[in-house]
C-alpha cells in the first residue's frame, strides 16, 4: 500500500514523501479499514513542524481521523461489519490506504453523509464534545469564550454553546467575523487587530465569563484565566502559538510554555475555578469507553441537526504539501482532507 511519510521536520513542500509501506495487521479489538479521506487537523501541523511529542520518530505517517470502508474486523469487535462505510479516529496512520484502529473509535458514516465530511466527526467533533459536555456544563446564560474558532473544533463549540443558550465571545484572524456572525457568535472579536484582553471586559464591564475554550495556549491562556469569574472553567485542548510565525523553535515552545503562567491551586479553590486540559489521544488510549460515548453523542447531535460540521476544503493526496501549508496558515473553515 502507499502511504505519506514524514520525513523531514520544516515546510510542507520539503517534509512528505509517499512512499510504499506494508499492509497492516488487524489485532484483536481493531478495524482494518481501506481509506477513501484522510483528514487534518493543527496537530498534524505541529508534528510536522516537530512541536508534537506525541508523534512517532522520523519516518512517521501522520494522521488522526478517516473515512473509508472496513476490510477486515478483529476479534471481538462487535456493532460494525465488513464493507460499512465508516467514519473513524486513529493514533496516527491515517495519511494511508490502509489503516488499522480500536472499534471504539470508529462509527458508521450518517445516511447522506460525503466521506470527506465524515472526517469531522471523529478528531474535531469528538473534542469539542469532550471540551463541552464531558468535562464540564454549559448553561443558558453563560457567557463563553471560544479562541480561533472559525476552525474545525471552534465551529461546533459555538454550535453546542448558542444550542445551550449561552451568549458568545469568539476570536478569529481578519476576514472571519461576519462568517462568526453567520454562526450565531455575538461577539465576534479579530484577534489581529483586537486584544481580547481589552475588548471582553468593555462589553462586559463588571461581569466575567463563566468559561473559556483555548486551543491556542500561552499568555493568551493566562489573559483568557483572568477574565473568568468565580465558579469559571477553562479547557485547554491545544497550544497552537507554539507554531506562531510558521516556524520550527524549540525556544517558542518554551515562550510559549512559560507564557501559560505559573498558577497555584489556592487561587482556584478561592475563587471555585477549574484548569481543565483535554488531549483526545490520550482518551482514546486509557479511556476508550469516553472516545466511544463522543463518537456516539456526535452522530447523535448531527442527526438532530444541532451541530453541522463544514467540509472547508480537499486536496488529492499529492497535493499534501499545499494542504498543510493551507491548514498552517488559518484560512481553514472547517475541515481540510485529502482524498486517495
């Protein structure tokens, strides 16, 4: 089978090679599954870029979420059949043909669903599930933050927040805000041209928000932290600054590390706030019962029309240069894939 390689840490066009790879082996418990998409998501950017620990040593074949048909069933695995169409979540692997995941995180591809749609329903839409409904409540009245949220995962925490009836800050590049508008945000906010910091704080006055999305990190974490009031939550389920300026530095990772802040739990316990980080990989390996109550959860919201995720753009696989450097550069809309 072909499969794209990472094998250089830097810019998209110099980093992936496809490359023949061999078949892999079904084990107990997991789906073969012979891929039709492909799907990004930033952290496929950060491993890229070599900002990613969790990602394998070089050469690695990225890749979270796809869409495709299932080969082959393991031993065990019960609910999902030979030949279904299926959306799925995978611990890397799945810039591939073929790719083998736990059952618990794949799902059967909703009636009149694209493939390439599908693959927002795994990654993307399993977080902001997690971020929403899992590790904590949203109720009516709550005034959210949700930073970079013209992505992926931002679209459908404001979806599940203004289906909740909460009133919504949201943050996004220059050119975004009447898209935010079109999505029921009420404060949409340019995070080019506006400090957040500033501007929440004059519409709000003496008032604080009741929670924060971050997926960016960094001071902007800490900034988003001191506009919380007492009893707010902030969930963490990213640090994309990392990769501010499109470029590989050990030392912004550390910049933006350090820019987090140092913060002691006696703060928290005075004001009843909560730090909360959310990381899907690590819930798919030591909590797969979560991941599968998500995945559930998400079909379930998309069939009722609450949330609707947005396919933003798709590549041909030879084109995986050009659709990391268009994911990397914040234009994305939604979901970005490449087909096979």
């Amino acid at each position: 089978m072909k499969a794209i390689h990472l094998i250089k840490y830097g810019e998209s066009n110099q980093a992936f090679e496809i490359r023949e790879a061999p078949m892999p082996q079904v084990k107990a418990g997991e789906v073969l599954i012979k891929v039709a998409v492909s799907g990004l998501n930033f952290a496929d950017v950060m491993a890229r870029r070599g900002l990613y620990k969790e990602a394998p040593p070089l050469p690695a074949v990225l890749g979270y979420d796809v869409a495709g048909s299932i080969e082959e069933i393991g031993e065990g695995v019960e609910g999902l059949e030979k030949g279904q169409m299926v959306t799925a979540m995978t611990r890397f692997g799945g810039y591939a043909e073929y790719v083998t995941t736990n059952a618990a995180g794949v799902e059967a591809i909703p009636q009149g669903w694209e493939p390439s749609k599908a693959t927002s329903l795994t990654t993307q839409a399993c977080t902001a599930v997690v971020c929403a409904e899992e590790v904590l409540n949203l109720y009516p009245g709550d005034k959210v933050l949700i930073q970079a949220a013209s992505g992926g995962v931002g679209r459908i925490l404001i979806q599940l927040a203004k289906h909740k009836g909460c009133t919504v800050f949201a943050t996004a590049s220059t050119g975004k805000q009447e898209y935010l508008k079109e999505m029921g945000v009420d404060y949409p906010i340019d995070y080019l041209t506006e400090d957040f910091s500033i501007r929440i704080p004059e519409i709000l006055g003496e008032e604080k928000l009741d929670v924060v999305f971050d997926n960016l990190g960094g001071k902007r974490y800490k900034q988003g932290l001191k506009l919380l009031g007492p009893g707010g939550k902030i969930v963490s389920y990213g640090a994309a600054d990392q990769n501010k300026g499109n470029k590989t530095s050990k030392w912004g990772a550390i910049k933006v590390g350090l820019g987090f802040g140092f913060h002691s739990p006696i703060g928290l316990v005075v004001k009843s706030q909560s730090m909360i980080g959310v990381n899907m990989l690590r819930i798919s390996d030591h909590k797969p019962h979560i991941l599968r109550k998500a995945l559930t959860r998400v079909i379930e919201l998309c069939e009722s029309g609450i949330i609707d995720p947005r396919l933003d753009k798709t590549f041909s696989v030879d084109q995986i240069a050009e659709a990391h450097e268009y994911l990397e550069s914040r234009q994305s809309r939604g979901k970005v894939v490449v087909v096979w």
